[in-house]
C-alpha cells in the first residue's frame, strides 16, 4: 500500500508540474491574443497541445494508481476520490499530507489554468468580432449606392454607380 500512495503522489506531483507549465503557456498565450501575433499563438499553441499531451498520458497514471489502490482497499474505483482517500489515511499521517499537498496543488493550479483560459477565449471572441466588424466595414465601403434607374417592372435595376462585380480590370 506504502508503494502503491508514493506513486500517486508522484504522479500527481508530476500532473501537477505539467498543469503549471500550462498555465504559464497560457498566461503568455494573453499577450500574444492582446498583441495580434498570429505566427506565435500558433507556435503556443502547439507548445500547449505537447505540454496537454504529457497530461493525458499523467491522468492515465493517475487512474491506474487510482485502481490498484481501490482494488487493495476493496472499494470501488468509480467512487474513490481523493477527498475519500486522504480521510482514509488517518492512521497514515505522513501519506496523508503528502496526498493533501498535491491534492490542495493540483486544484488550484487547474482553477487557475481554466480561469486563465476563460480570459483568453473572451479575448479571442472580441477579436473575432473585432476582424467581423472590419470585414463588414470594408464590404460597405466597396459598395456603392444605388442608380435610380428603374426597370419595366418599377422596380430598381439595382445598378451601382462606378462599382464593377471585382475580378481582374485588364484595362487599368
């Protein structure tokens, strides 16, 4: 059992360092969103998705430490939590704390990663809007009003004045 809580302490210390690597990819990855610097949010974001990648092979650990110890304890694994597992440890003073650090680490550090995250998807939402918003104004800008020339149906022809369908003017 002894064995069996010192690797998941150790996975999760390892989760835990991860998780702060992220976090500290994310926090840069404001900056860059702020700055419009798409050739480096595309190198963060590579970066992250390599750091997630480590994480998902940790959480793999984590629950297969997860399972030995359930199956030593003879609980069920899919309601064993931490929480359960640290109040478990009483007679185990030692395991116990160093379950609760990680435990008390990792929590934060993801509150953490998904607040920074929420940040930059707002930002990244303002700034699709932003590129929408100048998109609309350049369209308006190229469209000229329309002629009053009317059709036999009394109607507008729909003419624009000095404003050709785009494609190339082999004439300019």
């Amino acid at each position: 059992m002894a064995s069996l809580m010192e690797n998941l302490v150790q996975v999760l210390d390892q989760e835990c360092t991860m998780y702060e690597q992220l976090l500290g990819l994310s926090s840069r990855k404001t900056a860059i969103i702020v700055s419009g610097d798409l050739k480096a949010l595309a190198e963060i974001t590579d970066e992250e998705q390599h750091v997630i990648g480590k994480i998902q092979r940790l959480d793999k650990q984590r629950i297969v430490a997860m399972e030995n110890i359930a199956s030593v304890l003879n609980m069920d694994v899919n309601s064993l939590k931490l929480t359960d597992l640290i109040t478990i440890l009483e007679k185990r003073p030692q395991d116990q704390k160093n379950l609760s650090i990680q435990r008390d680490r990792l929590k934060s550090v993801t509150e953490n990663v998904r607040r920074v995250n929420g940040q930059n998807q707002e930002l990244l939402i303002s700034s699709l809007e932003m590129v929408r918003f100048e998109m609309n104004i350049i369209q308006a800008s190229k469209r000229a009003p329309q002629t009053a020339n009317y059709s036999r149906a009394l109607d507008t022809t729909g003419d624009c004045l000095g404003y050709t369908s785009g494609g190339f003017d082999a004439k300019q």
